[in-house]
C-alpha cells in the first residue's frame, strides 16, 4: 500500500493549460485506484480551481500557476495556488452565484462546485499576492468497496 506521495506541477497561466492540469492530477490520484466517480470529481475541482487562478488570478496578464498533490493513505490533498491579484473578499467570492467577472458570462459558482466535489475546501488569499486553493478527497478504502 501506498504510503505517501508527491508532486507538483507549475505551468503558464493560459486556459489551454487546465485541461493538461485537471489530467495529470487525475493520473497521479489514480494510484490509489478511485472510483471513476472519485476521479471525476477531482478532474472537475482541479478545472474549477485552475480556471480560477487564470480568468481571475491573472486578469490582466500571465502568471505561474502551481498545483501541488499529497497521496497519503486513503485521501489526496490538491493545492492550487497563483500570485496574482488575490480575492479582496474571500467570503463573499465563495457564496454561490457570486462572480466578478458577470460580463464573461461566469457562473459564480466556481467555489461551490469545489466544495461539492471534495470533502474539504480552504481558500486563502491576500490582494496583490495571490490565492492558494487546498481541496481534499477521501476515498473509500478497497475493502470498502463491492
């Protein structure tokens, strides 16, 4: 049994890079053999966050996006983290429907989606230096499983 591994990925912030992210963090939780329904949930919280660091993290410009993973056990830990501009209001950023961007058509609901799909969600944020977005999956142990 696995236990404990890393790693960590930084990539220019530019949209065609999610896809690349979103598939390398699910390939590397897939050594804890997740469900297809784990994996899924993980590919679409690694988009959300990653999405978030380059549509609001870097505005006005590119930047460097980080997405680090901890496999221990029977859980992954993601942090996805840019330096950009930060969230002036992280609270009112994670209530639902809320977005800054209404003119690019977002939904707001970009935190939301997050906290659904994973068992815990941390934002922190400081304005002028970025945002680090730490989610955490639990996955059902084999013996678990039918």
């Amino acid at each position: 049994m696995l236990e404990k591994n890393y790693m960590k990925l930084e990539f220019i912030s530019k949209s065609s890079n999610e896809s690349f992210a979103r598939v390398v963090v699910a390939a590397f939780a897939s050594q804890l053999d997740p469900t297809i329904e784990e994996l899924s949930d993980i590919k679409t919280a690694v988009s959300e966050a990653v999405t978030n660091a380059i549509i609001h993290g870097y505005e006005y410009g590119e930047g460097m996006v980080t997405v680090e993973a901890t496999l221990e056990k029977d859980k992954i830990e993601i942090v996805v983290e840019d330096m950009g501009r930060g969230i002036e209001d992280v609270d009112k950023a994670m209530e639902p429907f809320y977005t800054s961007k209404p003119d690019l058509e977002r939904s707001g609901m970009g935190f939301t989606v997050m906290e659904t799909f994973m068992d815990e969600l941390k934002v922190e944020s400081k304005v002028g230096q970025g945002t680090k977005i730490t989610m955490i999956k639990k996955f059902k142990s084999l013996s678990d499983r039918e």
